[in-house]
C-alpha cells in the first residue's frame, strides 16, 4: 500500500493537486479548465471519473475554474464550507453537490481523514486542509495573508506540506503593471505570502517529521523560481532543517509524483509534462 500526491498545477491562475490511496482518490481544488485538469490527470494515468471527491479551499477562479464541469457533468462530490459554497454557487450558476463541512471540523473520506482549519484570505470562509493517511499527513496552505499560530499548530503535523510563496516583495513593490491598490491588498494580511514570510513561517512549523515542502502559488511576474527555492532552502539550513527537500511547483506543468510507502499503487505512469493552453495571462491574486 502507498499514497500518493501530485501537484497538478500551482500558481495565481490555477491551483489543484491530486491524492491518491489505495481506497481514495480526492482533488484539492480545481483551478484549471475541466480539460486541463483531465490532460494533467491522464499524463499520470488518472482520469477524473474515478474521483471520490473535490475539496476546495475557497472560491476564488483559480481554484474553482474547472469545478462546474467536473461536478455537475460527472457528479463528483464537492466538500467546502457553506459560505465557500454559496459564493461558488452564485458564480457559476450551478448547485453542488457534496457534503459542507463548518470550518474547523474533521470528517473521513475513504480511508482519510480530513481536517480543517480557517486561514486570513480575502474570501469568504477560506481553509486549509491537513490530510491524515496510514503513511503520513499532508498539509496544504496556499492563500494567506499572515501565518496564524493555529496554522502553525495543524501544520506541524505534516510529513508534506504545500506552502504559498507568492511574491518577492521588492519584485512585487517595483511592478509597473499592478496598481498600488492591489499590491496594497497582495502585501496585506489577508493577501498572500512572501517568500521571506514564508520562510519565517516555514520555521516554526519545521519538525523532525516534515520531509518535503512544496513552494506554491508563485506569482508569475512577481516572483522568480530560484529567489522563493534559495530563500526557503537557506531559512532551513540556518535552523538545521536539511532532512527537509524543497519542491517548487509549476503553472504550465505538473510536478513529479511524490509516493510515500513500499507498494506502488496500480497503473500510475511517468509524469509528462503539459503546457497550458486556456490560461494566456496571470490572475492579479
């Protein structure tokens, strides 16, 4: 038996990540085109048919985007809060179906258990979600303005966590093409990480058990690969955190499967990457 993980995509026009047990197979958001996200799932021999469910952190486009097909075309249950859902809802014009859970609850899907926590976004009732399965936890944090010591507390249960890294702060302040308003808000504690925020975050949660971060939600004008991955990598040599691997996350393309566990799940084939062709300019977020 194993688990395994894959980050589809990340980054301001799109996030979603797949989850697989043995028993489960969830999404954790779905911010691409139901087309992309069905390519992205066919490269790993995955198709979104045999979906057990969608958890989705907040409503925001670039994490919902494909949500509508997927759901209302395939019946695919969608677990969010009521407020993430009611917003969802208004947008697309389409009703959910699935289960709404109150920020702050645990409940089981297959044989994982899924706990949430509220985060500080400018969206509604926006969560992150810690995954508990028989062969280790997976948090997952990728909008938030400011790391709150409930955060810290539920991640430092991870043996893998996704953690946002939007922006360079310098390269975000020197932007010509965003307006002051928005840096205001990206820069706000209910906006986004930085990386040096991320880093500070990064190391109060660290623990003896974490063993992989992946730097999420980059900012595609704002921020640079290198600069969030040596930003965090010193932070974790400075505290003597290198058991800990730092995985940068992709846009354009999805990241190579993480499998925690001895047995190999069935059918799972090598990661191919896939260039987008709906997304054509970054979303301000």
């Amino acid at each position: 038996m194993s688990v395994q993980l894959t980050i589809l995509g990340s980054g301001s026009a799109g996030n979603c990540a797949y989850l697989e047990t043995t028993e489960t197979r969830l999404l954790i958001d779905a911010g691409f085109s139901g087309r992309q996200i069905r390519q992205r799932l066919a490269a790993i021999g995955r198709t979104p048919e045999t979906l057990h469910g969608i958890l989705i952190t907040h409503e925001h486009s670039d994490h919902t985007q494909g949500l509508a097909i997927l759901a209302a075309k395939l019946g695919i249950p969608v677990y969010c809060n009521r407020q993430t859902k009611e917003a969802i809802e208004a947008q697309c014009q389409t009703a959910l179906k699935g289960r709404v859970f109150q920020t702050g609850a645990t409940f089981d899907i297959g044989d994982l258990a899924v706990e949430t926590f509220t985060v500080p976004h400018d969206a509604y009732d926006p969560v992150g979600f810690l995954v508990r399965t028989s062969h280790g936890n997976f948090g997952w944090v990728t909008d938030l303005g400011h790391v709150t010591k409930l955060v810290v507390q539920r991640m430092r249960a991870a043996h893998v966590l996704t953690l946002e890294t939007n922006h360079d702060v310098k390269l975000l302040q020197d932007d010509p093409r965003r307006p002051w308003s928005l840096k205001q808000r990206i820069l706000s504690r209910h906006g986004h990480l930085s990386n040096a925020a991320a880093a500070d975050a990064l190391q109060e949660i660290v623990t003896a058990d974490l063993r992989h971060v992946y730097l999420g939600h980059l900012s595609r004008d704002c921020n640079r690969p290198e600069l969030a991955q040596r930003t965090i990598t010193e932070r974790l040599d400075q505290i003597g955190a290198g058991h800990v691997r730092v995985e940068l996350t992709c846009q354009a393309h999805a990241c190579p499967t993480l499998r925690l566990g001895s047995d190999p799940l069935p059918s799972t084939q090598t990661q191919i990457p896939l260039q987008i062709q709906d997304v054509s300019a970054e979303e301000p977020a």
